[in-house]
C-alpha cells in the first residue's frame, strides 16, 4: 500500500523494526489524504475545531443542574454543556486544551481511543487537576492517526464513575472517516451522544416510578427526532458516554449496517437489526428505511413505567422516514492488515476477580495502585492475551494508546473484523486478544482496566509501561516471552 492510499493509517501500528526506526527518525511518514471536514450534523452540540493546524479550546469543568425530560438532577459538564463540547481536528494537528477545574475533587482528561503520547502534557494519567486549578493539555495527534469518533473524559482514579456519570464527557472527531470508503462519502452523518445518568439513591419518586432511576439522553435531550429522505439513508456516528450500562439500540422498520467500530473501519459492513454499544464503545452504522413511516429508536435492556405501562424497553427518540430507502448504497472498505500471522512476543493471563462483600475488584488478585508498574513491554511487541472473568459480573477490558484484534472468545475462534478498543468478557468465561504494542507515540505509561468505571474505581486497573527496546526488565513467571507458539 503506497503511503496516503485509502486504510494507510491502519497498518502505521503494525509496521516492522526497521520501518519502525525509519518513521521515529522521520524518514518515512504514511500521511492521510489531504485534510476534509465530515459534512455532520452535531446535533445543536457546540464545537472547537482546529484551524491551520492547530485545535484551541479551554474547557471549565463544573457541577451543573441538568433538566431531561421535564427532570432535574445534579450533573456536571464542560462549559456548562451536560452532553459536552466536541472537539474536531484532523490527522497531523496539534492540539492545546486548557482545562479548569470547579468541580470538588480532583480531575483529569483521558483521550480515549486515540494514538497520542501518554507522556508529559499528552494522554498521561498521572496528571490531578486539583479543584480550583487549571492544566494545559499540548499534544500532536500523528500523521498517520486513524480518522474516526473518540472521545475525551475525565479518568480521575476513584472518581471516574461518579464524574463520567454526572456528564465530565464529550464527543472528538478526527475528520475525514468516510472520505476512506467507496459509498459514505455522499451520506449525510449525524452524531449521536448517548449518556445514562444513574441516581444511585433515587429518593425522588417521579424519577423512581417512570424512570427507574435512570435518564437516558442523546445529545443531552429527550425526544430525539431525525427525518430520512425518500429512498435515503444516514452515517450514523453514535457513541456510549455511559459509566457502566451497554445500549442495546434497536428500531424495527429500519435497516442498520454496522461499518465502523471504535473509531476504526469494519472489515465489511455487517447487516443487523440491533447493535450494542459498550460503555465507552463507537459504533459507525449506516441507517436505511426498510418502509416508510415514523419508527421509534429504542433501548432494549432500560426500565421505564410501572404498572401497567412498565416495559423493559425506552424509546429515546423517533426516525421519520418519507419512503422506504434504496439498497444501493456500495460500501467498500478500506483494506486492514490483521495481525493473525505475526509473531507473538509473550502471551499473558489477565484475570478479572473480585470480594463483592468488600466491593473490591482485582486484575489478577491486585487492587490498583498508581504507584506500581504491573508490565513492562518493549516496543516493537505483539502480544496475545487470554482476559478471563472469573465472576458472575459483567467486565469489559479496554486499553489505552493501541486497539486490538478480537481472536477467541470461549475458546471459538473468531474471524479477523476489524480492530476495537472495548470488548465484553462474558462472565466465567474468557477472550483471547492480540495487542499491537508497535506505535513509537504510545511510549511511556498506559493502563487498562474494566471499563466498567465502577469496577475501575474500586481496583480493576493495572499499569503498563511500553519502554524502547533493551530497557525491559521482565521477569514474571506467569508470562511466557518470545514463544510463537501458545503455552
């Protein structure tokens, strides 16, 4: 693949030692194609987007009365925006945010999903924007970096689920993903910020009764309404800012074509009448009217009502349809190179457990601690691990800096579908992943965790150190290194 062609970016992770050194040296830069805004909607969200190279923004991060759905509840937001700002930029900028903190502990910005430096004024999440402080985030979002949905949100340890859940959380968009695809780049995109906000005391009755204790918003509001053209269709860009709860989206009447996941291509489109989206995950869906008419958007696995108008289903907004859509939308997808004939440098066992008389959870038998390093991993590695849930829970294990290949999951081997940052461990049971450790930019201290943010407050993180080869140090019995084979 000639560097710019459509998909470069892809294979800028999984590049060899020498072609490694080649791009840390600056002698070899895969670059995108020229820089394009995607034509989307943002849903009435306010937006920072970069200019001649350079994304400035100064998010004030406070408490904040949100009123959904003729409700009111104690929340939080940038800039006084419960569904938060988003941030545009493009492959290649430089970004510099100026982050104020009011609200009463101490916060930080996680850029997730994104391949930036976890070092110094970058994704680092040693940094504790103390109340009443301020920091500076200046950091370069690579050349090569993939176009796509991320997001930002506050990963204070201890406080990430109470923070996530009142709203300390908005939308990014590295502009330019349908411009890599045969078939989007005509579509009209909308972004759909989806946030739950749980009262974990619900005393107020109203909120008790219909809601369950639990609003669900897109975009901040109640009532979401989109109109398709006759014979049309839609990019859908949706993504889960939730703490804890999976969505399970549905609309019966229309048509969904999973393309992207996580910010990144599918390796084909993937025709579905519902999709789930992870706490944490992106999901790219192209919408289609199977019939004319108004059809309802609905959660699968939320409690509304009682009596009888309880259901274990919520209808969170409508989609207008002026005629059924024409199958003739041609999605070719940019080509992806896996990672299923490379060589594994080590393969691990990460193993999800937990006290829950204690409400403790562990990364094998370990509550976190910022001050422990629990691997050091040279980069240049491919590595396979086995992430086992050895509870009756549900974990997710998610990564930063690097996405992942989705290989095994309770032993059935799974195709090659594309790279992801989140993925669901089903309970007693295990996934089998393989982890490009290959990008200089990740360099430094990077963490993973169940993204379930209250299992990650209460000890289901570990540390990860990527360090430039011959500065490992790595001696653990648990872990095999430099076998090609699995133990």
């Amino acid at each position: 693949m000639q560097p710019g062609a459509p998909g470069a970016w892809l294979h800028a992770p999984l590049l060899s030692a020498a072609l490694l050194a080649s791009v840390a040296s600056g002698a070899l830069i895969l670059r995108p194609p020229a820089p394009v805004r995607d034509p989307i909607d943002l849903g009435g969200l306010p937006a920072y987007s970069s200019h001649d190279g350079v994304l400035k923004a100064t998010l004030v991060a406070a408490p904040l009365r949100v009123t959904i759905g003729g409700t009111s509840f104690p929340g939080a937001g940038f800039n006084g925006v419960y569904a938060g700002p988003v941030l545009r930029a493009h492959p290649g900028d430089r970004v510099e945010i100026h982050v104020v903190n009011h609200m009463p502990d101490a916060i930080n910005l996680h850029y997730h999903g994104m391949r930036i430096s976890p070092l110094g004024h970058g994704d680092n999440m040693q940094v504790a924007i103390l109340p009443g402080q301020a920091y500076d985030y200046d950091f370069l979002i690579p050349p090569n970096h993939p176009p796509g949905l991320f997001w930002y949100h506050d990963h204070a340890f201890e406080a990430a689920e109470r923070h996530v859940n009142a709203g300390l959380s908005g939308a990014i968009l590295i502009d330019g993903f349908a411009a890599h695809y045969t078939g989007l780049e005509n579509l009209p995109q909308k972004l759909l910020v989806l946030k739950d906000w749980t009262d974990p005391a619900c005393t107020d009755e109203t909120l008790h009764k219909i809601w369950h204790c639990r609003i669900v918003s897109i975009n901040g509001g109640m009532g979401w309404q989109d109109l398709l053209p006759d014979g049309g269709a839609e990019l859908w860009r949706v993504n889960n800012e939730g703490a804890n709860l999976t969505l399970h989206l549905s609309a019966p009447g229309l048509t969904f074509r999973v393309v992207g996941r996580d910010g990144l291509p599918a390796t084909e489109p993937q025709e579905t009448d519902h999709v789930d989206i992870l706490p944490a995950a992106r999901a790219d869906i192209v919408v289609r009217a199977a019939t004319p008419g108004t059809h309802k958007l609905l959660v699968t696995n939320v409690l509304t009502g009682s009596g009888a108008s309880f259901s274990t289903e919520r209808q969170i907004g409508t989609v207008t349809a002026f005629g059924a859509s024409a199958d003739n939308v041609d999605i070719q997808v940019p080509p992806q190179q896996g990672l299923r004939d490379l060589h594994i440098d080590a393969y691990r066992t990460i193993r999800f457990t937990e006290d829950s008389g204690r409400d403790e959870f562990f990364v094998n038998d370990k509550l976190y601690d910022p001050a422990r390093t629990d691997y050091q991993i040279p980069l240049g590695s491919v590595e396979e691990w086995t992430v086992r849930n050895e509870t009756d829970d549900f974990h997710e294990f998610h990564i930063h800096q690097t996405s992942f290949d989705v290989t095994e999951i309770n032993g059935v081997a799974k195709p090659f579908t594309g790279y992801v940052d989140d993925v669901s461990v089903p309970t007693r049971g295990e996934v089998k992943v393989r982890i490009p450790f290959t990008d200089p930019i990740i360099v430094g201290h990077i963490m993973f965790h169940c993204h379930v943010l209250k299992h990650e407050d209460h000890g289901m993180m570990a540390m990860v150190e990527v360090v430039q080869p011959g500065q490992a140090h790595i001696c653990r019995p648990a872990d095999t290194q430099g076998s090609s084979a699995s133990p």
